[in-house]
C-alpha cells in the first residue's frame, strides 16, 4: 500500500508510454459506472510517481469501496488503496511515562504497529519526551487525549482540527463555550451536575478511575508511581527533639543528632501557595507548541527571481 492520505483518496497508475490526461481519467471512470462528477470531488497528477499516476478522491467511503471495485478491472490500470497507517506524534506526557500506558491509551483508536521516542538531532542519546506512535487509524484522534491522569496532545496529518477542551470541531479552546464533565467524560454538563457512570481516561471503560484501572499492569503502576504506599516512621516533630544533644549522651536518639525537619521558611510558604497556570493558559501554551510543530513540517519553498 501506499503511504496514508485522506482515506477517500486512491492512486491510479497507468501503463503505457503515452501521456495520460485528465479527460481520459474521466473517461475511464465514467466508463465503469462511476458519477463524475457525484462520486468523484479531485483528480491529482502525481508525477514523483510516475508520468500517469493521478490521486482520485471519493465523495465518501462507500463510493471509494466500490470505485476501487469496479476500477480494477480496467485493463492497463493498476489501482493502489491508500494505508490507513499513520505516525501520530504525543507531545507533553510526563519523561516517566512507559510505552505501555502510552500504547494502550491510543490503541482505542487502531492498531498501533510502531512506537519510537525520538532523540535531540544536536544530541543523540538524549531524548525529547516527545513519542511517536504507528497506527492503523479505525477513527480519528482527538486533538487532545488524557492518559493516566496527564494530558497530552496529539498530531497526525490529515488529523481534523479539534477544540482541545471538550474535543469538538469547529473552534478552539480558547473560545470553548461547552461544559465537559471529568468523571464520564462527556460535554454539555460540569462534573457537579453529572449522573453518569465514571470512565476511566485511560481504557474508556466506565466503572473505575484510570488509577485503578485493571488493564494496567504491575510495571505500568510503578512507571506512573501509582503503587502502593509502604508505611513509614513518623518523623520527630522539630519542636519536640533539642537542638542537638550533648556528646556525652551516646543514648540520645539519632533525631536528637540531626535534626530532621526545620521550620517553614517564607519561601517555602510561598512555593507551596504560588498558583498553577489556569487551564486557559496550559492550552493557550500547547497551541503556541503545537502551532510551532506544524510550522516546522512545513516543506521549504524557493522563490526563484
């Protein structure tokens, strides 16, 4: 197959050695019984493909099952489907999140046959945090996705551009005007006014939080820190235990030596009441990001004077 386009979208290749032109494409296509137009939105010559491969698109996936059908019967023509398969970039999970919580998170969406993490170009060995993900897409992504409580954001080409918020087309997140409830996951109601049963963000199915989720395994719980607390000695409270205890009192115990919890300093108090950014800022943020990756991929264009 040949790499994925929009799904609609066929190749067609033609044999022979003289030039084929746009009005003998649609003859061909009129000729097998297919609405030109009605079925058939765009023809593309795609000449780094060969002098006579032209892109088809279909108005809709029935009329490209049976356009592909009908057509590869014609002789002289060979007709090449278009893989689903896709390269999604995850941007902005957590470095310690595993591959396995990352896999499973977009494996509702297809199956995923490849996963990377790439690596700084000006440092090889040193990754960027950013994962890459193969899929065979049965549905699309949303522009946003939670995993195991984070949330990341996600890029694929051909990917409709979706609200960050509450996953509809249409506008951005800066602009949302819909409630999206966190515990079914669902717009049009806030957490408060929900009736639902709880989804778990992490495998879509209802009835626990993605902390408890029972898809997850051991490693995925100790990759995420969501284990099991071992309890620990309660420490000495600081007012409780002397400066230091005297030399000659080899029995004093070792909280008594050293001290271990100080008084809360200002700049302590003030690290623990600083304000996290709103959630306004954290997608204005991702879309400044996100805006950014795009512009990158962009193909260099030479003007010639």
């Amino acid at each position: 197959m040949a790499a994925r386009r929009d799904s609609k979208i066929v190749l067609l290749s033609f044999s022979g050695e003289a030039k084929v032109v746009p009005v003998q494409v649609f003859s061909v296509l009129r000729s097998v019984g297919l609405k030109v137009p009605g079925e058939v939105d765009a023809l593309q010559r795609k000449p780094l493909r060969g002098m006579n491969c032209f892109d088809v698109r279909f108005t809709s996936e029935a009329a490209r099952v049976r356009g592909v059908h009908v057509l590869e019967g014609v002789e002289g023509l060979k007709v090449t489907p278009y893989d689903s398969s896709v390269w999604v970039t995850v941007l902005h999970l957590p470095l310690d999140m595993s591959e396995q919580v990352v896999v499973r998170t977009l494996g509702r969406f297809g199956k995923v046959t490849g996963y990377e993490e790439p690596e700084f170009l000006e440092c090889k060995g040193v990754k960027t945090g950013t994962r890459r993900v193969r899929i065979e897409l049965k549905s699309d992504i949303p522009s946003t996705l939670w995993a195991n409580g984070h949330r990341a954001h996600i890029a694929y080409p051909g990917q409709p551009r979706t609200c960050w918020r509450c996953g509809l087309e249409g506008h951005e997140a800066r602009l949302c005007p819909n409630k999206r409830c966190s515990r079914c996951l669902q717009v049009g109601h806030t957490l408060a006014e929900c009736k639902g049963d709880i989804v778990c963000n992490s495998c879509g199915k209802t009835g626990h939080l993605a902390r408890l989720c029972p898809d997850r395994s051991y490693a995925a719980r100790v990759a995420t820190g969501v284990v099991e607390a071992v309890p620990s000695r309660p420490l000495t409270p600081y007012h409780d235990a002397p400066v230091i205890a005297p030399v000659s009192d080899t029995s004093a115990p070792m909280e008594a030596l050293f001290p271990l919890s100080c008084p809360t300093s200002p700049l302590i108090e003030l690290a623990e009441t600083a304000s996290l950014p709103t959630e306004a800022e954290q997608d204005k943020t991702a879309e400044m990001v996100l805006a950014e990756w795009q512009r990158r991929r962009m193909p260099l264009v030479l003007v010639h004077r």
